[in-house]
C-alpha cells in the first residue's frame, strides 16, 4: 500500500503540473481581463486534435508538433478576443463574457464533431508507452516529460510578468486600465495578447492530454472545464501561484483516492475544493496578479 501512494503522490505531481498550466492560462485571462473564459476546456481539446492530426497525417512527434500548436492555439485566442470579447462593454462586461465564451465553446465544438465524429482518438509515440525505473517505480516517459515541460512554461510565463516591458504593462492593467491608458499602455492590444497566452499554453495540455487518457471526442471539453474552473477557484482567482499549487495538491489527492476507490476520486477532488473554500474563502493565494512577487 505504501508503494501504491508513493507511485499515486508522483503521478499527482506530475499531472497537476500539466493541469497547472493549463489553469494559469486561465487565471491569467481573469486576472488581465476580468472575465472567466469558459471555452478553455474544448480550447485543450482542440489542441489535442491538431497534435493528432499532426502526429497521424504527417508524422510529426508530438512535442516537436508543439512548435506549430503553440503558435497556432496563441493566434486562435488573439481571434477569439476581438472577435468575441472586445465588443463588451459595461458593468454586465463579466457576466456577459461567460455567456460569450460558452458560445465560443458550442460552436467550436459543433465544428470538431463536423470534422472528426463524435468517435474517441487517442495520440501515441514510444514514450506515451514506454517507461523509466526511478527508485523501484516505473514512471511514464510522458509523464515525466509533460511535468517538466510544464515546469518550465509556468516559469517562463513568470518570467514574462516580472522581467519585462509586456509584463508591466500586463501588471498596470490588472491594477487601473484607465491609469494604464493615461501612460500610454495599449490596453487592447495587452488584453488580446494575454488572452492569446492563456489559451497558447492549452496547445501543451491538450497534447498530454490526449495521450495519457483513454481517448477523447469534442465532448471531451466538459470535464477539463469543470475540473479547471475549480482549480482556479481553489487557488484564488487571478493568482498564477494559487493555481499551480491548487492543481498539484488536487491531483494528487485525487490520485491517491483513486487507489482506494475511483468512484469517490471525483467526489474527494470537488470536496476538497468545498473544505477549503468553507476555511478560506478566498483560496489558498487569493490576491490579484499585480501584487504576486
């Protein structure tokens, strides 16, 4: 049994990380622009399927694919903000955004089930299958590959916020976007571009997340969406930080769950969200992003 949760608590890490990207992409929207994008969960998916189309029609390895989805999934939230979300205005900006990307959400999964049928894929390469030995535990290639690729895309983001021009201007809007205006801060074009990385990094998600499920179909989008809104809240809405611990510590105690019942993982993995929320309503590092260090 001890062994069981050691492999379960590596596991957890691991793909907390990878979920852990995927919800800093998404407090990263609401922190710059104050609005909760609801198509994040088929936005992954669609990043799957672009890594399998690139995988299985042109043979491309899939973290090589990542070159092209990356770019491809940043260009897709830059349309999605102005096309969707720049013509909001006024105090209902908020609430009139949840309604406005789960229409994005409808209609791009209306699109996938065109294209590709509501059948279940899956993304292979020798390292989905293959593992390593690390102190008596088998561990996934893809796994150990996904965690520290996340690692460093969480870090490098971290990097943009705190290290450079872009960063400022993205911490002066979350503050004040009329001061933001007023020193000459193109608060547009900071809000499409943040939005286009927080829907960039789904490209990375949505390939692991093809390949260490059982498969997925556009309905896929659902679950990931659920499971990335409660992250996020866990963590503290607009804290990047909050997110990346709040997702870690809630896959892993899914995980080692799952080794006693899986039926109650999903149940321990939303009531671990409630307990925390009744104890700190806040979240576990609920501040707004312009004042993380």
């Amino acid at each position: 049994m001890g062994r069981q949760i050691y492999e379960a608590v590596i596991d957890g890490l691991l793909v907390g990380a990878v979920y852990g990207l995927m919800a800093v992409g998404l407090t990263l929207i609401f922190g710059v622009l104050d609005i909760i994008n609801i198509a994040q969960g088929i936005l992954v998916i669609v990043g799957a399927y672009l890594s399998y189309v690139l995988s299985v029609h042109l043979h491309i390895d899939l973290f090589l694919g990542l070159f092209i989805t990356v770019p491809a999934m940043f260009l897709i939230g830059i349309a999605i903000y102005w096309v969707f979300i720049r013509p909001l205005r006024g105090a209902e900006r908020t609430s009139m955004s949840l309604l406005a990307t789960y229409a994005v959400a409808l209609i791009i999964e209306g699109v996938l089930y065109w294209v590709f049928t509501p059948g279940y894929v899956q993304l292979n390469a020798w390292y989905v299958t293959s593992s390593v030995r690390l102190f008596g535990y088998y561990l996934p290639y893809i796994y150990l590959f996904a965690g520290a690729l996340a690692v460093v895309l969480v870090l490098a983001i971290y990097a943009v916020l705190y290290r450079t021009r872009f960063g400022r201007s993205v911490r002066a809007t979350v503050q004040d976007q009329t001061a933001a205006r007023l020193v000459g801060i193109n608060v547009n074009r900071v809000a499409a571009l943040t939005f286009g990385i927080g829907v960039a990094v789904t490209a990375v998600g949505g390939m692991v997340y093809g390949a260490t499920n059982g498969g997925f179909n556009p309905n896929s989008g659902y679950d990931l969406i659920s499971r990335l809104l409660a992250i996020v809240i866990l963590g503290g809405l607009g804290s990047i930080a909050g997110a990346l611990v709040a997702s870690v510590f809630m896959i892993t105690v899914e995980s080692v769950v799952d080794i006693w019942s899986p039926n109650w993982a999903i149940v321990v993995f939303y009531a671990a969200l409630v307990i925390v929320l009744i104890v700190r309503p806040s979240g576990l590092l609920g501040r707004p992003l312009a004042r993380e260090q």
